[in-house]
C-alpha cells in the first residue's frame, strides 16, 4: 500500500513539473497555517507522508468527501502545495494500474 502511495504522490509531482509555471500559481506559507486551513476549511486530514530525496516532507491530506490536498515542506521550513482535486479513493491493497481503470 505504501509502494502504490508514493508512486501517486510522485505521478502526482511529475505531472505538476510538467504543467507551465504560468498555468499554476502556488501557495505557499506556514505549515502550521496551511494544515490548519485544510483541516477545518475542508476537512482534509494528514492520509499519507514521506520523505522527498531532498529531505522535503511530502503530505496527502483527504476528506471523507473525497477532495485531497499534496502538500511539500522544504528543508527550509516553507510549505507549498502541489496539487489538490476530488474525487480521491484509498484501496485497502495496491492495485496494478490495469487493475484500476
């Protein structure tokens, strides 16, 4: 289950490098500010995180609604986020992309 996490979570950042920086404009600020913000202004709590090969923390934060939230903090201590959308489904074990569409 992990395995299948952290191939989503980098599918995910590969896609937002390849988006032009002109389509996309990030938010970025205090971890705490933006956690609190996901927490009680969509419900979204921490699902998944790992550590980046630079030594940023990658979180995925969803809802019981479905919408979810990929969310980077730098060794700096900034936090952005990377991408947010609906729709999002956990599996109870990994399924091989063939399995799920």
């Amino acid at each position: 289950m992990k395995r299948f996490i952290f191939a989503l979570i980098g599918a995910s950042f590969a896609a937002l490098l390849a988006t032009p920086a002109s389509s996309a404009e990030s938010v970025c600020g205090n971890r705490d500010d933006i956690v609190s913000r996901l927490e009680n202004g969509y419900q979204e709590f921490n699902s998944a995180m790992g550590m980046s090969t630079n030594g940023g923390l990658v979180e995925l934060y969803t809802s019981d609604k479905g919408t979810w939230t990929l969310m980077l903090t730098q060794p700096d201590g900034i936090s952005c986020l990377i991408a947010a959308g609906q729709n999002w489904e956990s599996f109870s074990s990994p399924k091989s992309a063939s399995q799920v569409f």
